[in-house]
C-alpha cells in the first residue's frame, strides 16, 4: 500500500472517531454524562475524556509535539485532579467519578485533538509510517501500528459509551 492509500485510510477512519464523539456528546445532559450504571463503571466523560487523552498522547509522541492536554490550556479547563501525564490508564473508581466535562468541552478537546491529528496523518510518508515509536514490544510498535491501534482504543470506548448512553436512555 503506497502512502496516500494509507494517509486515506487513517484519515477516514480518526473522521469516523469524530463523527462518533459528535454525536454522542450531542444533547448530553450533565445527569447523562456522568451516568454510571454500575458502581465500577466508566461514565460517558470519562470515556471521551479517556480516548481523547490516549489520541492526543499517542499521537503527539509519533508527531514529536506537545499536546493539546498541556501546551494549549485543555488540562486547566478540565481542571482534573490528576498529574498532566494521565491518560486514564488505571482509574479507580473515584479517579473515573472525578471526571466531570460538559459536554461542549469534551466535544472541543475532541475536535482539537482530532485537527493536530489530521494534520501529522496528511503529512505521513511511507518511511514514517514504518518508523519505530516503541521499543517495549515484540515486535517494535511502528506508527502505522499505533495509530491502528489509537483508532481501535478509541472506537471501542465510545462503543462503551454509546452502550452507557443507550442505558441511561432507557431508564425513562
């Protein structure tokens, strides 16, 4: 597959994590947000916030730039309890339950993140997308490999928080 295909294909697929986190954060109430429909569960906030903060890590670092979490004022809004290197791996219970974020400013950390995104993708070259990130694994991660995998992480927590939506929506 030669570099346009593969720019093609990435582009497409961060489109439809946007296009996902548009429409879930679209008439989200605060009482829906933080909705948890058991005491261990993630909450709709909390899993956007989480996949965003994994978008806007893992990809700033194949990037070599900040992220928008701390170089453009996102940890201050959020102003979470948690050190500006979290990204949501770990959460306790409380940890999940301290995430609070209406649903504007998820959607605009969101959006952010997802512009620097497409800029790094529309610039990809066959040598970048074979360069190694991460050398921690057998094979070494390489960048097309962890933007598969952000895409993955991404599209299976907003599953979970379409799911978490679905059953706060249906206790009505």
């Amino acid at each position: 597959m030669d570099a346009v295909a593969a720019r093609d294909i990435l582009r497409d697929s961060f489109e439809r994590v946007r296009e996902l986190v548009v429409a879930l954060t679209d008439g989200l109430t605060p009482e829906m947000s933080a909705y948890r429909p058991g005491p261990q569960s993630n909450s709709i906030s909390w899993l956007i916030w989480h996949l965003t903060r994994v978008q806007d890590d893992h990809v700033s670092d194949a990037a070599d730039v900040e992220q928008a979490w701390t170089s453009r004022g996102w940890r201050e809004l959020f102003a979470l309890p948690f050190p500006a290197t979290d990204i949501g791996y770990g959460h306790s219970s409380a940890d999940v339950a301290a995430v609070h974020a209406d649903a504007r400013l998820l959607a605009d950390y969101h959006g952010d993140v997802h512009l620097a995104t497409l800029a790094y993708v529309d610039e990809l070259t066959p040598g970048e997308l074979d360069r190694i990130v991460d050398r921690r694994w057998d094979p070494p991660v390489t960048v097309s490999v962890r933007l598969v995998s952000v895409i993955g992480d991404c599209l299976q927590h907003l599953g979970q928080a379409s799911y978490v939506r679905g059953l706060f929506e249906a206790r009505a």
